[in-house]
C-alpha cells in the first residue's frame, strides 16, 4: 500500500478489518491511518493508530515522517507563536496573584499548552481543573505540566469544559475562572456558549474571570501588501474579476499597515456578568488622514484587572496580530468624515464603511 493510495469512505467493520490485517507492521499501519482513517473522518482514530505504530517502531524514521503529519493535524500553528508571548504571561501571572493571594482552585478553560495553568499553580492556585478538547494537545500539555513538576497540583482533562461533571471533574465550582481566547474577533473559538456555560454551572458566585472584558477595536486602513491579496493588470490582461473571490478578511501584523484614523471600540464585552453575549450591532464615526483606505483593522483588548490589559495590537505582542477586513478601496482626502459599522453574532463579526 503506497501512501498516496485513495480509498472511498469505508464501513466501520470494514476498517476494523483492515487495521486488523496489518496489525504489527508499522508502516502498514500508519498508511492505513493516512489513506482510510481520513477518508471516514476518524481523526482521533488515526491518531491513535499512528501513536501503536510508533511504539511498535520508536526508532524508524519512516514511521516518524508518515504519522508526523497526522499526529499535527488540525494543530495550529498560534500555539507556538503564543508560548513566546512572555509579555502576555506576565500581564496574566500579575491578574492571577492579585485574585489568588489566599489561593483557591482555578478553571482553567482551553488549557492549550498548560501555560496558563502552571502560572495559576505559581501566583498561589491549590489546585488547576485544565480542560483542552483536543486530545492531542492536552496529550502534550499533560506531559509539559509533569515535566515541569506540577502534576499534583494541575489536573488536565481532554474534554471540552461544557462536558465537565460537577463533582466528578470539579469536586465544587472553581474559585477563579482562567480561559484563553484563540480567535482575532473574540467570538470565533465559540467563547459565548462556553462562558456562559462556566458562569452558569462552574463557578462560585462572583468568582472573577480572567480576562473579564475584550473591547473589539477598528479603525480604517491601508494595507501595506495590498499588491499580494489582489489581482490587477497581469501581463497586458485584465484580472480584476478574480477579485471577486478574494479572501474577505486575513491576519496581519502590525507593520503591514497604516491607520488612517484614530481607533475606536465598536464593541465591549464583559464576560463577568449574569448576561449571555447575544447579536449586536454598533457603529462610529472618524476622521481619516489622507491616503488609501482598502481596509479596516480590527483588534482586542483584553482587560485582566482595572489597570492591567493586554492590547493585541501592541509592538511587543507576538500572539495574536490584526484582523484585516477587505473594504472597496476609495483615496481619502484629509480630515474626511466616514462612519464605521460593525455587525456580530455569537461567532462571527463583519464591518464596513459609509460616507
């Protein structure tokens, strides 16, 4: 069986029957998780083939290459980038020591790496609940947290915090709610349902939550690699229509554009309250400098204590970058008057601008 052989979605008894058949062979196996696992969208299952393959074959290089890119599937690539936020840990360790000064058990929600746990441990947690829905990561988080000396003091738990038994998993609700937001836009990790599902079922009545308040900022731009995210004139030929099929918003770092206002919040969110985070709408007027505008910017801010916030738009900040929305491109004169608009559901958000 070469790698790069198909296979139509098969029946479970099926690849069961199939799996059977190579059982010991570790490349069998592991092209068997490839080929058939991910045509019957089994992913975890695949993982879990490829992981008996490698034991079988700790040492073979070729086992090593084939599973390695099922192993990292769906694993992004954020994690890494946010692990050497130093900066961002040490807004996060000084909130947590200020609300664990006379300890008391954390929540940690999306554990990811187990960083956040470990900081909780260190600001003077008693105990760290972690849950990371995706098995694969909290694998590697388990192994981080024991590695570095915390595993009687962090219990980390592959399941998504909305399938958390109360008096099983968490003996009584937490005194300190943790969780990291993954998504540019705030809403896209699925926070709302999550939070809401916390405050509800988890925590202690008026336990503080870190961060408590995400302002959801914008501001009219220009986008400095324009050139790379649209088509014009190519070699004598008109490929404008393509344009149409853009991408309508991406990532980009701080120095890959220019403001052409002064930012505003078209959104404030806190998370601290009884209120669930439902559809809104909301819209700012600004003066632009004059220049292109082919976009709008849109960032966080997340607010940890009064006086601590984390802006993601800020120089030393490697986590996370702007999200840039794709706007009809128009040259601005200078001081012009526009009014920015912003839409959001309990996922997703959309902007634009009106003269």
């Amino acid at each position: 069986m070469t790698p790069n052989t198909r296979f139509p979605r098969l029946a479970e008894a099926a690849v069961d029957t199939l799996l059977a058949s190579v059982h010991g062979n570790a490349i069998a196996m592991i092209n068997c998780a490839r080929t058939l696992l991910r045509e019957n969208d089994q992913q975890e299952r695949a993982r879990a083939v490829c992981r008996e393959a490698l034991a079988l074959a700790p040492t073979n290089a070729e086992a090593q290459a084939l599973a390695r890119p099922i192993l990292s599937e769906g694993i992004g690539s954020w994690y890494f980038t946010m692990v050497l936020d130093t900066y961002r840990h040490e807004l996060y360790a000084r909130a947590l020591r200020r609300v664990l000064a006379n300890g008391g058990v954390v929540l940690d929600i999306g554990a990811g790496t187990g960083v956040f746990a470990m900081l909780a441990v260190q600001a003077g947690a008693s105990h760290v609940v972690a849950c990371e829905r995706d098995p694969e990561v909290a694998r590697a988080a388990s192994e981080i947290i024991a590695r570095n000396g915390f595993a009687d003091r962090i219990t980390l738990l592959p399941i998504d915090s909305r399938e958390l038994n109360l008096g099983r998993d968490l003996p009584e609700p937490a005194d300190v709610l943790l969780w990291d937001n993954l998504a540019n836009n705030f809403l896209g990790a699925g926070c709302a349902a999550t939070l809401a599902d916390a405050k509800a079922r988890l925590l202690k009545p008026g336990a503080p939550v870190l961060p408590g308040r995400a302002e959801l900022l914008v501001a009219p731009v220009t986008n400095l690699e324009a050139a790379q995210h649209c088509m014009g004139i190519v070699d004598g030929l008109d490929m404008t229509p393509f344009n149409a099929l853009r991408s309508t918003d991406f990532t980009l770092s701080c120095d890959k554009f220019t403001l052409r206002s002064e930012p505003v919040t078209l959104f404030d969110f806190d998370v601290t309250g009884p209120e669930p985070i439902r559809p809104d709408r909301s819209s700012a007027a600004v003066s632009l400098t004059a220049g292109q505008v082919d976009g709008i910017a849109q960032w966080l801010r997340f607010h940890l204590a009064d006086d601590i916030a984390y802006d993601t738009l800020g120089e030393e900040v490697r986590a996370f970058g702007a999200q840039y929305h794709v706007v009809d491109s128009f040259e601005a004169a200078e001081n012009q008057q526009v009014r920015l608009h912003g839409a959001h559901d309990t996922i997703d958000t959309w902007f634009w601008i009106e003269p």
